[in-house]
C-alpha cells in the first residue's frame, strides 16, 4: 500500500494513502486537498511500492505552479524607494516606518530650505556683512550663513540612528528564538494588526501524540508531548493513578507495539547539534510506539515475538493485521493478560474503529478476563468514540485473540491477502481504543490571549479537515467559547464556489469575520492574506511548506519555520523561528513595539536639538549677536556628542504595558502632531537658555558688549569670542545630555527609573570625553573647532551649567503639556478603535453576555446577506 508524506505541498503531517482507484467527491464530504489517485514531485513516499505515469513536469507540477505564484508576486509588486534603509530589495514593497521617514524627511528637508532661505533674506534686507572682511557684500556672509543653518536644520543622524537601532534590535531577537533576514522587517512586525498562522508544527508541536486511551471500560490519560519517550506516562482518569503497570495498559500498547513497523530513534540535529527522538516509518504508528516506550515496552521487544503474519494497512481495509507467535507464553508480557494453555499464535487488528468494532465478539475486562460484546457496551463504546472525534482526536482501536493454528494454509500461494485477513479477523476481542492528536504548543493558548489584548488578531489557516482545526482553534483560544463555528471557522471550499474565488468584495466581508480557515490550498492562503490586507491590515504570516511561500511572500512580514521549514519557505520569509513556536512572534511583536517606541524617542530627541540649532542662529542673525557656532562645531555637536545619546534612546527598554496598547496604523507618521509640541518647545526651551548663557558669556568676556558692531572693535575680538563660544559649546553639550535623559518617557519624570537604561550612562560619558577632548586637545580645539576650555577659567564652567539646569526644570514642567496632549490622542484612538469594533463585531477581551449575543447576530446577518448576493 503506497503512502505519501505530502506535507511540503499541503503542511498536514498524516501520510496519504494513494490508490489507482478514481473516487468521486459524495454530497457533503469534505473536498480532499490533493486526489488520492496523484503523487507529487516533491513529495516522498514513506510505504508499500508503486508504479505512475508521469503526466506533469517543471512548472505545470504542484510544486511549479507554487513557483509560479511567488514569480508572478515579484514581476507584479511596485518597485519602490527603501527610505533610509540599506537591505531593503529594490523590488519589495517598502515597510510602513520607511515610509513614514521618507515623508518625514522629504517635510524637514521642506523646512529646512524654507528656514534657510528666510534666514537669507532677513540677513541680506539688515545687510550683515562678514565682521572679518567687512568690504565683502552681505549677501556672500549670507550664504555661507545659510549653508551653516542648513547643516544644523538637517538631522543627518536619523538614518544612521535607525539603521544601528533596527541592528541592535535584530540581534536581541535572536534570544528570543527569531532570526531576521530583512533589517526592515524588525519594525513592522511591531505594527502587524493580524497574525495568519499555520495549525501543524507552529500552533501545535507537529507531532502526533497519543493523549488518551480506554481499555476494559477505564478511560486512561497519555502524559509528555512529542516523540520524547522519556517524559510522562499513563494515569487513570477516575483517580489519577499511575497505570503503567496495570494489565490493561501493558496488553494493549504491546499489541499495538506488535502491530506496527515504525521505530523510535534519537538523532542529532545537525543545524542546532542538539539530539532529539524522531520516528521512522508509518505517522499513525509513532504516538503507539511512544506511549509503548513510556511504559517500558521497546519495540525491539518484536524481536522476542517472531511474526508470522503481516497484511499491511490500506485505504480500503482500514486496518493492519498481523500473527506473531506465542507459543510457550503463559502470558503475553510481563504483567499483561493470560494467555490460554493451547495457544499458538496472536492475532492483532489495529484500524478505524467502525471497522475493528464489527469484527469483535469480546471486550477485555481489567482482571483479564473477557466478557461477551453486547448491543449495550456497543453503544457505551461508540459513545466513547464520539466523544474522542468531537475533540478532534483520531482513534484507533486495537483487538486481539488467540488461534492455535492458522484458518488457512499458509504455503498456498493462491490464497490472497484479503482471504487470510477475512479468515483471521472473525471473533477479535477488544482491547481497546488509541486517541491521538497534535497537541497545542504549551505557551500558545496565553500568547493568542497576548496578541488579542494587544489588539492583534490571530487567524489559523490550515489544510487540515474543519471539525479538527475548529477544536485546536477552541484550545489555542483563536476561537471563544461564544463565538458560532459556522461564522468563524469555515472550509476555504467557500472562498472559491465553482472554483472560481468570491469577489473582492464578499471575499473581504468573509475574510473579516473568520478566524479559522481549513483545507486551505496554496492559493487560498495569498487570496486570504490579500483580502486581509485589502482591509487596511498588517498581515504576519507563519508557514513551514512550499504551499505555504507565496503567502509568506505577499505578506508584509512572512514568518518561516526554523526546524520543521523547507528551504524554499525560509527563502520567501522575512524572519525565521528557529524554534517553530508561535510565543516567539508574540515576543518579536513587543519588541518590534519596542524598537519602534525607541526610534520615536530619539528622533523627537534630535529634532528637538536641531530645532534649537536653527533658533540659536537665527536669533544671533536677527539681533546682531556673532554667530554662536561655526559650521565644523555643529557638525560635532550632531555626529559625535548627540550620536551616542541617541543611539542609546533607540536601546530604551520597552514600557511594560506595551502589548496593552492597540497596533498603531500603519499610514501613522513617525512623529505625531503631540511630538511636534513637544519637539518644538523643548526645542525652544534649549535655544532660550543657552542663548541666555552665550549672552552672559558675552558680556562677561567681551566687557558688556553683545552686539557683533561693538565686539569688533576690540584687537583680541577673536579671542573673546573663542572664550563666549566655547562656554556656550560647553554649556550645549551638558544641556543635550541632560534632554537625553528627560527625553526617555514624554510624559514620565525624569527620576523615574533614571538609570534603567545602561547604555545611556555609557553614552552620556562618551559624549563627556568627546567633549573634553575638544575643547582640551591642542591644536584640534583651537585651531580647528575654534574653541577653548582651558582659557574660560572657573567663572566660565560654572556658567556654564546653567544651561543643563534651566533645560531640566524648563524640559520636565513641558511634560504637563505633553501629558494632557497625549490623553487627548489617545481617547481619539480608542474612539476610532471602539467604533471600529462595533463595525467588524470584534472586540479583544471577555464581553457581557448581551454584548457576545448581539456580536453574534450582527456577523450571522452580515454573513446571511453575503450568501444571498453570492
């Protein structure tokens, strides 16, 4: 019997079974995501021997025509500018915080001409000549003026800021199990509104588990997850007892051991060098052998029973048969159920239970014994049954009995394998029933609450059948207990009627309601996450399979499995998850929120210092005061004192109430009208008060003259004005490092967790020796910078410091005004949100139960209009 490991094409697990048999879809079944009739290139078989006839090669194949997809993707995508990014490919669309500083830069460059240009004017209409060559015309002085203005008008650290920032912020999410492939995306993941995740492997563990079992009428628990043998064990659930060694339990995981090909072996990871268990050989058969395993009973424990009969699994049988020989056992393992005195040999059936069940005349009892199968306990089983098939668990049964010779003769070749099997499987008695199931990663159910109350919305879509993904959805906490699976949770069969997909329209109006899409094929998947985007989301998007790359391409942030993802997924990715779970997105989410929060904050930060730069200027212009600073001492200022302070901000800690707060809308601009206030008075308040002190140092140095006409007078005005300005140098530098602190929180105190942030003290002492070392180093201060620490004496260090302590109080008491702009701002955002989610029904967090009724018969009527216009 040929079977097929399709999960590079569909990302299910389960091998296929496939048959040369062509089969009709029945009314109502549910449509198979590949016919069991086809094997696809890619796909590796895991059983029995086959022969095909090749019908599609190269880019008509399943694998080609998913090629095809991501190639179309690309040609059709906008080729767009990056911003100030340097790893963005020219042909990928451009995130939305490249966006927002490409029109933040493209407005201050806006400004920045339009302040020179003023400047310009005002200086030519007051003709200020050089004071160094007073014949020269003013307006030459002016543009040289301009030009220095220019400098000070243009943040040149921004981009270098936010590239150093997005690094820093690439490589802590590596301690947090996430590696990025595209700088960019460490932002945008920060803004994503909606998570598309993948069921098998991300929001489970991706391995079939055995979880619960009945036998002899006792319901039983299967503890540890995955293939690791090593953990856990059987428990009863009446009283919660260890039942390892109960004769029940041992019986039926040995026959089931005994009935199956698969074996259980530790290897090594040679991308991580770690070990792990994996099996080989059948999938439905591994939770059997682990289970077994957990009890005591290795599978080489077959090599003690020797096999005498083997008719394999198909799709039409339903069920596996084999004759191991007994003879001489009392027993049929340690601890297990008695075996007759003339016994020979053990027949074992394991399969579908409807199949197993009607072949069966005994039930085992716990003390060994067997009781006849009567029309009662019959419906005490499949009452069982069902309720293992409502939890989306998959069950087999397993029954045995004992012959003391083979119904048939066993050197006929004539006799064929459905003969022997129909003359052995008569009269079985029961042992009983195997549930198995993916089981959900332990950390999702609390990360999807995570990402619900941060505003995010989490969507499965998978290729698996809908009742199974509706009950993993149910334990992840994608679906609520009040939500209507035939609303939320739907077959993507809906999104194509006829096969041909909805309208945009009716296909936007579903998409936004569902939360669980099934047997989704490759297609569907981009459809979905088009549709999504469509709506004005930001879509992050998990996937480990060839199915899944083109919807990790169209996504704006694809997020590929690290150890189950095949190449091609990582390769169409923008981040990977070296350990597949899906916490680690809910953690790059808060960090890319983080990043974010801290890229805002040093960019109002250097805002704020050149808004003082051009005010400081333009005030000396106007009031006739020699120019505070020369071109070459602002451009230190900006790129060796204000650089590390503000690559420090963009490494500010998160708030711990990030993940409270909703995802920002990605047309958001990087600095919002609140910032602007506050940049433009903090950027006020700095220019006062070293104005102030430039003032002071002027009249001190210069005998009480200010004015550039009066100053010239003196024979040593160079050096007087080398004393004035390199006070106020000074006296700048000390305030920027003070409103790099104050400029940690917009609307917290300064003292609050003042040193919570280590690399800003390593900043702040950075920029202290750059500062000493330019207005100490012979030659280089004087000479070059202009300026002179040595000769201001005491007088003028101590003025000096007035600076810092009129921007701290004057900075902190701005905070008052900040404080009730943001409240403002942000009862506006929750109004939007709060109508937002009376028009999509959704709303993060537990409602009332009049509230869950009417969200309820709103999406129902929504959803019954859909349907008619359909």
């Amino acid at each position: 019997d040929v079977k097929v490991s399709e999960m590079a094409l569909t990302g299910e697990p389960d091998d296929v079974a496939k048959t040369n048999k062509l089969k009709f879809k029945k009314p109502g079944e549910p449509e198979k995501l590949t016919p069991e009739n086809m094997v696809f290139s890619g796909c590796s078989v895991t059983n029995g021997k086959g022969r095909g006839i090749v019908c599609e090669t190269g880019m008509l194949t399943r694998i080609g025509r998913i090629a095809q997809l991501i190639a179309d993707d690309w040609n059709n995508k906008p080729k767009t500018k990056c911003g100030c990014l340097p790893d963005c490919h020219p042909t990928v669309s451009a995130t939305p915080l490249q966006k927002n500083l490409e029109r933040l830069g493209g407005r201050i460059g806006a400004i920045a001409v339009v302040t020179c240009v003023i400047i310009f004017v005002i200086g030519l209409a007051l003709d200020r000549a050089d004071p160094a060559n007073p014949d020269s015309p003013a307006w030459l002085n002016m543009i040289l003026v301009a030009v220095t203005l220019a400098v000070a008008a243009i943040p040149e650290g921004i981009p270098l800021c936010v590239t150093i920032s997005l690094s820093i912020g690439c490589s802590d999410m590596v301690t947090k199990n996430v590696l990025v492939r595209s700088l960019a995306s460490v932002e945008a993941l920060g803004c994503a509104s909606v998570i598309c995740s993948d069921k098998t492997g991300t929001l489970t563990e991706g391995k079939m588990t055995l979880v619960n079992m009945w036998s002899a009428g006792v319901a039983y628990s299967v503890e540890g997850r995955g293939f690791d043998p090593t953990v856990g064990g059987v428990t009863r659930d009446d009283s919660g007892k260890d039942a390892n060694n109960e004769m029940s339990v041992r019986s039926m995981l040995l026959a089931a051991l005994l009935c199956c090909n698969t074996r259980l072996s530790k290897i090594r990871d040679p991308a991580t060098g770690g070990e792990r268990w994996e099996p080989k050989g059948d999938s439905s058969e591994a939770p059997l052998v682990v289970a077994a395993r957990k009890i005591g009973l290795h599978e080489s424990i077959g090599n003690e029973y020797k096999r005498v009969l083997e008719i394999p699994f198909s799709s039409c049988r339903k069920m596996m048969l084999t004759v191991t020989d007994v003879s001489g056992r009392r027993e049929l393992c340690t601890g297990g159920i008695p075996l007759p005195d003339e016994a020979e040999l053990l027949v074992i059936c394991k399969g579908a239970p409807s199949v197993i069940l009607d072949d069966c005349t005994e039930l085992l009892l716990e003390d060994g014994d067997a009781a006849p199968l009567t029309d009662s306990k019959r419906r005490e089983i499949q009452e069982v049954i069902d309720a293992y098939a409502a939890n989306a668990l998959r069950v087999l049964a397993i029954a045995a009995k004992t012959l003391e010779r083979l119904p048939f003769d066993a050197k006929d070749d004539e006799v064929s394998p459905d003969q022997k099997l129909a003359a052995c499987r008569t009269g079985l008695r029961l042992l009983g029933l195997a549930a198995s199931i993916d089981p959900e990663r332990s950390c999702v159910p609390e990360s999807v609450l995570t990402a619900r109350e941060a505003g995010i919305g989490v969507v499965m879509i998978t290729g698996d059948y809908l009742r199974t993904a509706v009950a993993v959805a149910r334990k992840v906490n994608i679906l609520e207990p009040w939500d209507h699976e035939g609303v939320t949770a739907v077959d993507c069969a809906r999104l194509r009627p006829q096969g041909v997909y909805l309208p945009r329209k009716h296909m936007d109006s579903l998409t936004s309601s569902v939360r669980v899409f099934a047997r989704a094929r490759p297609e569907d998947k981009l459809q979905i996450v088009k549709s999504l985007q469509r709506q004005g989301a930001v879509t992050a998007m998990t996937g480990d399979g060839v199915n899944d790359a083109p919807a990790l391409h169209q996504a704006n942030i694809g997020v590929a499995m690290g150890i189950q993802g095949c190449e091609v997924a990582k390769g169409a990715s923008d981040m990977i998850l070296t350990d597949d779970n899906f916490s680690s997105i809910v953690a790059a989410v808060e960090k890319g929120r983080s990043i974010y929060a801290g890229i805002q904050k040093f960019v109002a930060f250097i805002m704020s210092v050149h808004i003082a730069e051009v005010l400081q200027i333009f005030v000396c212009i106007v009031a006739g005061i020699p120019v505070m600073r020369t071109p070459l001492q602002i451009l230190f200022l900006i790129l060796v004192t204000d650089l590390p302070p503000s690559i420090a901000l963009g490494m500010e800690p998160g708030e711990k109430t990030i993940l409270e707060e909703k995802p920002r809308p990605k047309s958001e601009p990087v600095v919002l009208g609140w910032m602007w206030c506050s940049m433009m008075l903090n950027g006020t308040i700095l220019a006062s008060v070293i104005i102030g002190v430039y003032i002071v140092a002027l009249t001190y140095y210069c005998d009480g003259e200010v004015l550039q006409a009066n100053i010239d007078t003196f024979e040593d005005s160079e050096d007087r004005l080398m004393k004035a300005r390199t006070v106020a140098f000074v006296s700048l530098v000390w305030s920027e490092n003070i409103r790099s602190y104050t400029s940690r929180s917009f609307d917290k105190p300064v003292w609050r967790n003042m040193f919570g942030n280590k690399d800003m003290q390593k900043a702040i002492v950075l920029a202290q020796l750059c500062l000493y070392a330019a207005v100490f180093i012979p030659r280089f201060s004087d000479t070059i910078l202009k300026l002179s620490g040595a000769s201001i004496g005491l007088h003028g260090w101590l003025l000096a410091l007035a600076g810092p302590a009129g921007c701290l109080i004057f900075c902190e008491a701005c905070k008052v005004i900040t404080v009730f702009q943001m409240k403002n701002y942000q009862r506006s955002l929750a109004a939007k949100h709060k109508v937002g989610d009376a028009v999509e029904g959704g709303k993060p967090g537990v409602p009332s139960a009049d509230q869950k009724e009417a969200k309820c018969n709103h999406i129902e009527e929504r959803t019954g209009q859909n349907e008619v216009s359909i």
